[in-house]
C-alpha cells in the first residue's frame, strides 16, 4: 500500500499560480469534450500492466524491492500469474528480472495473444525466447477446461518450490475464471453452473467470490499454501472496489476467513441452496476443508501482498491530466455502485447544485445528494468535500471544473439491445444534463477501462445537455432504446456514432471512471 500512499499526495491546488494558470489554459484549450476524453485516456495510461509493475518492482543487481521490502536473486524466481492484464505485467516483470527468472506459466484469457498483436500493443507480448509458459483458456470469461490445466501447472509449479525459491505471482481482475481448481469430488462443470446461476441471479463480485473461494482448492489462499515454504510476493492489479486481497480474483494468497455458514446464506438467498449437486454439498460440509483441503496455517507469514493498480490510481492519474489541461480537479469517489438511475441522478443532481442560478445553491438539493449517497456508494464525508468544491467555484470563479469518479455501477437487463454499463449511464446522465434545471453545458464521459463496455466495440461514451435534441431531430426515441438496453445501437446511430468513447482494448483493468466537466461559472448563465 505504500506506492498507493505515496502516488496519492495531494495536490496544490488553491495556489494563487496555479489558478491565473488554469484560467488562461482553460480560454486556450479545445472543447470539454476532447478535454474529457483526454483526462479517460490519462487513467487507462497510469495503469497499463507494464507501467504498474515498473513502479513497483525495482532491481538493483541481485536484489529485488518491492512494498518496501528487499529480496535477495539468487536464479531462484519463478513466476507465475492469471487475469486478464497478466501478459502484460509478466512481460514487463520478465524485462526487469532477466535471467534470474528460471519459469513461469500464465493463464491469460483466450485470443489475448492475437487480440493485442492486432492492436499494436506488442510491448505486451512475451519475447520469443520467454521463460515464461503462455496459457489460454476461459474463452467469455468462463472457466473451462483449458483453464483448468493453466491452473493444474500453476499448482505444480507452485507445489515445487523449496525455501529458497521466491515466487513472483501476478494477479488481476478475471483471475478466478483462469484459475479453476474445483474442490474434490466436485466437477468443474458443477461448479461452474453453480456461479454461472448466481451471476444470473444477480451476485455481487463479493457473493460470487466468497462462494468460489468456498468451492476452490487455489482460491482463497490455497495457492499460496502451495508454494509454502518459498517466499511469495503478490502484486495485485486490483478490480474491485475498496481493493479487498481476499476477493480480487478470490483471493489466492490470502487465507479465508469466512465460515460454511456465510457462503449457505448467500447460495440461500439467491434460492440455490435446495438445488445444488451432491459433490457441492459436500464440499460445503463443515470441516470438509481440514479433511482435504489444504488449510493454510499461516499463509500471511511467507507471502506480501502488494497492490500495485487501482481505481484509485487511475483517478489519481486522471486528476493530474486535468490539471494540465487547466482543469480544476476534484475526485469524489472510487467507489460508485448501485444501479445506473441512481448514480445518474447523482451526477444529475451534482451538476444542478453547481449549475444552479440562485446565489447558493438551495440546501433541499445538498440534502438530496447526501441522502442518495449510500446507494450510489458514496460516504457523506466525500459528498460534502465535492459539494465545499463546486460552492468554492462558484465564489471564486476558478476555471471548468473536473469531477471524477471510478467503480462498477449495475444495470439491471430488461431488454435485447448492444450496450453496457457505461454507455447506458452516459445515456442516462445525458438525459439528466438536457433537462432545462441542469443545462449549463457540463460534460459527462463513463468508459471501462478495460476498453470494452459490456459485448460491444466500445468503452463507453461522451454526452451533454444537448443529447435530448440531437437525438429528436436525428428521429431516435431515447427513451425506447433505454427500455431495450439498447445504449450501444442509440450511440452508434446518433451523429454517425461520434459520442462513443472507442479506444479498443487497452490491455488493463481497473473498473470504471466517470468524467463529469463542469464549465466556469462565468461561463453559465446564471440569472
Ligand atoms: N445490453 C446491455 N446494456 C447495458 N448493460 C449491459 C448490457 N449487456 C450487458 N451489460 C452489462 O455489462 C456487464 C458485463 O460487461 P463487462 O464484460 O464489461 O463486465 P465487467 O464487469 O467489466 O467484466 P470484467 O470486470 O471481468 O472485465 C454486466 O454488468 C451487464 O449487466
Ligand atoms: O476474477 C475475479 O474474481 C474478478 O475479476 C474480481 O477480481
């Protein structure tokens, strides 16, 4: 956590310089929409996987730092890694430790290997003369039977290792697709029925991976226990809110507390308790875990965990483009969840306070902001800091205004339509700003930053309070589009598809970030 502390430091922002400077960039740059995509493009930057890891692993001759810590090379590293940003963190891994690295294997989604050849992104791709095995499997994010091997040698791998060796393990979002260990006598088909219902069902990660990990003989710290006794150092590209080691990718260097019972409520309240196979039951029994499962002791005691990218990050990243494109930042949170109405009337509202044309904004409207907090994910102590912001704007007249916000808001599917999360609460958010009460030109951008938002081509999309007519006088029925989920098809077929945030995959994964500009307020018509 310590490079979290460290690239988190505040930034100077009421410095009378900095202001006459951001004022007379903001006269000199181009339009808030270019600025928004710009500041995306700067998050999805700061955590590309090669990036990640060189900040965090240095050598220097035979010693490798890492989380404040120094270990000695002696040709005794291994490695090995799964999740979807894995290629890249392992080719970057492998440049910095040359040839003390004896072998590695990686489990990394099917296609990868192609897909970022045909994207350009070759620095994300192994040498030819790698030490490093390459593995594909889990094609859609589904364990399968290819992933099932990848993780089978990673066991091996792992279950060689002597006290002198040291392990490098590598993990990021959609590690627990690539590394499926069913937990005897289950199959892997049962037991990917049993988290394939309740992700229909509507599972948070949370629910999901405390069942995995539950089902699993590597989640959960099981790996980890496998490499006992070699030192383990994990870094960690974290895809989840709040960055909790025991659910991202569920956890497979950090030993599982969580006890038959919680994981019974979870598979009880998605009603799957009453039809799960016989070999599930059993796994889930009490005490089944000492009997076959190898319980980690003390897995903590020879394995440092390190988060090396987040959500956090990247808005920190984010933050910092924003100033040099003379915008004033300000991040609200990187912990935006819950369903994508609610977190549009945030931003909706959010926008209006700022925008509103009384001296003060009315207190009805803090109040409703603050109320909606806890379902949008939002500590009240971050609201009132955003809202001190955008009253400080408007006495003092700074430059546009740069509101970010990062994690995983949920849309619940009623319909047929292309679309995803991101591009459904650009849709919705735009809805918001072409109200007549919100209209003051602010700018909204929500793009994943993995590059793809839900099945379709793109990352999100770009809107503003001139959608509602753009869309009407283009003949497209907004609201008709919504009720099909149709966000993808409406961006596509409005002003020739010139709203979409298209960067094609980037190769990272650190959730989503939201780009909410607020223009001066010299600039709104204020009455
Ligand atoms: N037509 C649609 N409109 C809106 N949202 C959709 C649509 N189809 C799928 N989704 C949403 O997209 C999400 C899945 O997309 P995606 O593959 O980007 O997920 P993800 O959570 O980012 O995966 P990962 O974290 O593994 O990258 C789900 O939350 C789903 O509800
Ligand atoms: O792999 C997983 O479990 C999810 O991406 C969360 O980390």
């Amino acid at each position: 956590m310590a490079q979290i502390v460290a690239f988190s430091r505040s930034l100077h922002l009421q410095h009378p310089l900095w202001v006459s400077l951001a004022s007379l960039c903001s006269r000199s740059m181009s339009s808030l929409d270019t600025r928004a995509r710009a500041v995306f493009s700067a998050a999805v930057e700061g955590v590309q996987p090669d990036i990640v890891v060189r900040r965090s692993l240095e050598r220097h001759g035979d010693k490798l730092l890492v989380g404040g810590q120094s270990f000695t090379l002696t040709n005794n590293l291994y490695l090995v890694g799964f999740g979807k940003a894995v290629l890249g963190m392992a080719a970057e891994a492998e440049r910095i430790v040359g040839d003390h690295l004896i072998k590695g294997v990686v489990s990394v989604p099917h296609g990868i290997q192609k897909t970022l050849r045909n994207h350009g992104k070759e620095k994300m791709l192994l040498e030819n003369n790698s030490r490093i095995t390459v593995m594909e499997g889990a094609k859609n994010n589904l364990p399968d039977a290819d992933a099932q091997k990848s993780a089978e040698c990673i066991r091996e791998l792992a279950s060689g290792l002597t006290e002198k060796d040291l392990l490098l393990m590598l993990i990021s979002g959609g590690g627990s697709a690539l590394l499926p260990a069913p937990a005897p006598p289950m199959s892997l088909q049962e037991k990917q029925d049993v988290t394939r219902k309740l992700a229909a069902a509507g599972a948070t990660i949370q629910e999901l991976n405390t069942v995995r990990r539950a089902l699993s003989l590597l989640k959960g710290g099981g790996l980890a226990q496998c490499a006992n006794p070699a030192q383990v150092v994990a870094l960690i590209l974290s895809d989840v809110i709040g960055d909790p080691l025991d659910l991202i990718a569920s956890g497979p260097t950090v030993r599982s507390d969580s006890k038959p019972e919680e994981v019974w409520d979870i598979l009880d309240h998605y009603k799957l308790s009453g039809c799960l196979p016989s070999s599930v039951k059993e796994v889930l029994r009490p005490h089944y875990g000492s009997q076959v499962k190898k319980q980690p002791e003390e897995v903590k005691d020879h394995v440092l965990n390190v988060v090396i990218g987040s959500n956090t990050i990247a808005l920190e990243c984010a933050s910092c483009k924003a100033v040099e494109l003379g915008l004033r930042p300000v991040i609200l949170s990187p912990g935006i969840c819950g369903d994508v109405r609610s977190v549009s009337r945030l931003y909706g509202l959010l926008s209006r306070f700022a925008c509103s044309p009384e001296k003060e904004p009315p207190p009805e409207l803090s109040a409703e902001i603050l109320q909606l907090g806890p379902e949008v994910g939002v500590e009240s102590w971050d609201l009132c800091r955003t809202l001190n912001v955008l009253v400080e704007e408007r006495k003092e007249g700074w430059g546009a205004t740069c509101l970010l916000a990062g994690g995983e808001p949920t849309v619940q599917l009623t319909g047929k339509g292309r679309g995803g999360r991101n591009q459904e609460l650009a849709l919705r958010v735009g809805l918001e700003l072409s109200s007549d009460e919100v209209k003051c030109g602010a700018v909204f951008l929500s793009g994943g930053t993995d590059g793809q938002d839900g099945p379709t081509e793109a990352a999100g999309a770009v809107t503003d309070g001139e959608l509602m007519e753009e869309a009407t006088s283009q003949g497209l029925d907004i609201d008709g589009f919504l009720t099909n989920n149709d966000s993808f098809t409406f961006f596509s077929q409005l002003s020739e598809g010139r709203r979409l945030l298209m960067p094609g995959l980037t190769g990272t994964n650190v959730m989503d970030v939201h780009v909410m500009l607020l223009p001066p307020s010299a600039q709104r018509d204020f009455q």
